[in-house]
C-alpha cells in the first residue's frame, strides 16, 4: 500500500505541478496580452494627439502665411505711396524754386529799373528829395 500511495503521490504531484506551471503560464501570457493592448491604447492616443497637434500647426502656418502676405501688401502699397509723395513734393519743390529765382529776377529787374528811374529824375530835377544827389555834398 506504501508503494501505491507514494505512486498516487507522485502521480498527484506530477499533476498538481503541471497544472501550476500550465496556469502560471497563462497567467504569463495574459499579463503579456494586456500589456500589448496598453501599449496599443498609449501608441493610439500619441499618434492622435500628434495629428492634432499637425492640424493646429497647419491651420497656424495658413494663418501666419496670409497675415505675412496681408502685411507685405500693405508694407508695399505703403511705400509706393510714400515714393509717389516724394515725387510730388520734390517736383513741388523744384517748381517751387523756379518761381522764386524767376520772382528773384523779376524783382531784381524791377529794383534796378526803379533805380533807373530815381537816378534820372533826380538828374532832370536836380533834387534829391531830401537826400543828396549822388557826388552833391549833403546841405
């Protein structure tokens, strides 16, 4: 009877042991298959997060293009503008110039005609209306 049971023993061991072996190794495999699916979950959500994060960068790079060309425009425009005053108040100036050396003229050519006439009445009248006649001692 020793025998048998020590048999039945062995038997039973050998059992209970490949059943524990068989169980942790499923254990093991269920661990295993669970860790995958949360990594699967986290790469998911990443990979989401990202393609978010490209679709706000996107829209933000469209924003900053049309504001750059919005702002070139403008910079643009702006400067022609200033070179078109400039052009018109240098040519202002410029006939502003003229009109005085042509006025200077004129009053030069007036001055020296009134000149004319002063010294020639003053030569026909011999008075100097209260001033000397030029090479007359003064009274």
């Amino acid at each position: 009877m020793r025998a048998q049971a020590a048999d039945i023993a062995a038997t039973a061991t050998k059992f209970v042991g490949e059943f524990m072996l068989g169980g942790i190794a499923l254990l093991a495999i269920a661990v295993a298959y669970w860790a995958i699916k949360q990594l699967k979950l986290a790469k998911d959500s990443h990979i989401g997060a990202l393609n978010i994060a490209a679709d706000k960068k996107d829209a933000t790079s469209e924003k900053h293009a049309v504001a750059y060309q919005q702002t070139a425009t403008a910079t643009v425009a702006a400067i022609e503008k200033l070179t078109t005053t400039e052009t018109v108040q240098t040519d202002a100036i410029r006939e502003n110039t003229r009109a005085l050396v042509d006025l200077r003229a004129a009053v030069d050519t007036q001055k020296s005609t009134l000149d004319s006439i002063v010294r020639d009445a003053m030569r026909r009248t011999g008075r100097s209306g209260g001033y000397p006649a030029t090479g007359e001692p003064k009274k």
